[in-house]
C-alpha cells in the first residue's frame, strides 16, 4: 500500500555464522611465517632422506604449498640450502654471544664460555653443520679465515689485548688457528662414534687456548 513503511528482514544469523565471518579472514601467512616453514620442511627432509634425493616437490608438499609458492621464496634446492646455511651461522653465533655476554666477568673466564659454548652448540647440531657446510661448498677459501664465528673469537680475543690478558699481537692469524683447532677436536670426537665428554672436551681444548696464547 502507498506509504506503507517496507521492512527488511534481518539476516538470518545461525549457530555457524561467527565461523563464516573468520574463514573470511586472509590466510595467507606473513612472507617470513612461510619462508621459515619451508626452510624448517627442507631441513627435515634434507637430514632424513638426503639432500639428493629431496626433490622439491617432496619440500613443498611438507610444508602443505604449491611448488610455484616454495619458488617465490627459493630459485632451487641448492638456494634453499644456502639460507639454511645462512640461519644455522646466525643461531650458532647468537648462542655463543649470549655466553659471552658479561661484560664485568674476568676476560679469561669470557674466553672459557666462549670455548663452552662453541663446542656445545656444535656437537648439539652437528648433523646440520654437515648438511649445509658439507653439501653447500662454494669455492671460496673465505669462508676458512673469515667467518661470522671467527669474527667473534677475534673481536673477544682484541679485548683480552687491551686488558693484557695474553700476549698477541696476529690477533686475526690467532683467531683463524684457534677457531680450527676447536673445530678440529670437535669433529675427532664425533668421528670417534662414542659418547663426548663435553665438559673434559671444553677443558681441553681451553687448555690448548691458554698455552697458544701464552696466558699467565
């Protein structure tokens, strides 16, 4: 009728209708969520079946993508292994500052929690050390004497100068031969099959430190 008012009637609201209004929500995860998830997929597959016969789309169905997606993150297997490389250098590190970070600790005792942790964090993840360092080996003779974790031991070692804790002067030639020497001894105690002593291990190869750097 003329002027009659037209109501409309409100939208049915069931028990379901909050549960549609969130699968409206975007899906998509942040760039760094799913570059993460892929890498940590990679990792997986790479240390159980090997980096060979890891294929691609063995990677991506793990980590529940197409394999157009993992490519918008990764060219190839081997980029992806290198950003692995990239993040186990970085935690490696991160964990070996934070023992290091005590700044009114004696630099000796600085020195002994650096030797510790190194050798921790190795032994802790040595399985993936292999995998990105063994597998990816660019030709770069770099990567032997000038390295993020050498870096360290030589920014630790200047500081030992300055307070005359030993007497260097090559503190970066130091850095490099004590760096590999740890990493030696390291990888002869993993070669040996049998449980590590870590700590008689870390006393060790701290002993040698003190003697190269002709500590009082």
């Amino acid at each position: 009728m003329p002027g009659r008012m037209m109501l409309r009637k409100p939208a049915a609201r069931g028990p379901n209708a909050s549960a549609v209004q969130a699968d409206k929500k975007p899906r998509t995860k942040p760039a760094e969520i799913r570059r993460d998830e892929l890498m940590d997929s990679g990792q997986s597959l790479f240390l159980s079946k090997g980096f060979g016969a890891t294929s691609i789309e063995e990677i991506a169905q793990k980590a529940g993508v197409a394999k157009g997606t993992l490519y918008l993150y990764f060219k190839s297997k081997d980029d992806l292994l290198l950003s692995l490389q990239s993040r186990f250098v970085d935690n490696f590190c991160r964990k070996v500052e934070e023992a290091t970070r005590a700044p009114d600790a004696p630099w000796p005792s600085r020195l002994e929690s650096f030797v510790t942790a190194c050798v921790d964090t190795y032994l802790d993840d040595y399985a993936l050390h292999d995998l990105v360092f063994h597998q990816y080996n660019p030709a770069d003779r770099r990567s032997k004497s000038d390295n993020s974790v050498t870096r360290l031991l030589e920014a630790l070692l200047q500081e030992g100068k300055a307070e005359q804790a030993h007497r260097i002067d090559d503190v970066r030639l130091t850095a490099i031969m004590l760096f590999d020497a740890l990493h030696g001894a390291v990888d002869s105690e993993i070669h040996r099959g049998s449980r590590t002593d870590r700590k008689e291990l870390s006393k060790n190869v701290l002993s040698f430190y003190r003697n190269a750097l002709n500590m009082a």
